[in-house]
C-alpha cells in the first residue's frame, strides 16, 4: 500500500508541476500584475540570450480599470533580435484549462478583444472592457531562423 500512495504522490507532484512550467525557455515567475489606468496598456515581452533563451513578460496579469472602455493594449518586444511577433502572436487560450489558468472561447475573446495591427516587434489590440470575466489568452514568440514557437500564458483582468 505504501508503495501505491508513494507513487500517486509522486504522479501528483509531476503532474502539478508539469501545469505550473510555463512551457520551454519561458519565464513568468516575478512578473507582476499591470494595472492599466489610462486608455493605453504596455506589456513587455524580452527575450534574452539565445534559443532556447528565456521569454519574460513584465506583467502576468493585465489588469483593466473600472468604467474605462476601449483600452489600447500594446505589447513590445524587446531584446534578442532573432525573435519576432506574428499575426497569430497573441490568440485566446481554447486548450484545455488547468489551474489559475481557464479556458476563454473565441466567442468569448472577440466579443471583448478587436485586434488592431501588428509589426515583428508589436501587436496591438483594442479591449472593449465591457464583461467582467477574465480572458486568458497566449503569447507566442516566434524564433527568425527556426520558426520556433515560445509561449507564454497570461491573463487579460477586464473590471467593467
């Protein structure tokens, strides 16, 4: 019996931390919230070192500010220039949720969310900021030479 509980611990243990890693050579741990307190919001996405180097966003959570409607969102990036955003960088999360992370319907992503434009170093939206739920969304930073995807996994907090 000993045996069987020491190994559901352990598959347990794998398997929560397998959900918590942000995916490979991506770092989000220490990022904190963003509130956005204007008609404008900047998220920083750097790259350091080379790939697999790290992906580090300046803020996990994006945070929305009561009452304001129609907010810019703007997110850069900075660092290595080997790496680049796509039309499809930023997209809702319709996988599977796990925890601190549900999932968001691409109903539910284009009822709040107007995408704007987009260039290799920024991607632009327009949030409507009219339904409280939170939209958990993807980031996806492309390698040049590769085309290697690195994701990240934060979240939009709108506060109607």
């Amino acid at each position: 019996m000993k045996i069987n509980s020491a190994f559901r611990a352990f598959a347990t243990i794998t398997i929560v931390l397998g959900f918590a890693a942000a995916g490979p050579g991506l770092r989000s741990a220490g990022a904190q919230p963003v509130p956005c307190p204007g008609m404008s919001c900047d998220v920083v996405v750097t790259v350091t070192g080379t790939p697999p180097g790290p992906v580090v966003i300046s803020a996990k959570d994006v945070q929305m500010e009561r009452g304001k409607r129609d907010i810019m969102i703007t997110w850069k990036l900075a660092g290595d220039a080997g790496f680049e955003f796509r039309r499809d960088t930023i997209k809702p999360h319709v996988g599977a949720p796990y925890p601190n992370k549900p999932t968001t319907t691409q109903a539910a992503w284009n009822a709040q969310i107007q995408f704007q434009n987009n260039n290799d170093k920024q991607y632009k939206v327009k949030n409507k900021n009219s339904d409280r739920p939170p939209l958990s969304y993807d980031i996806t930073v492309y390698h040049k030479a590769t085309g290697t995807p690195y994701t990240l996994d934060p979240v939009i907090f709108n506060d109607p």
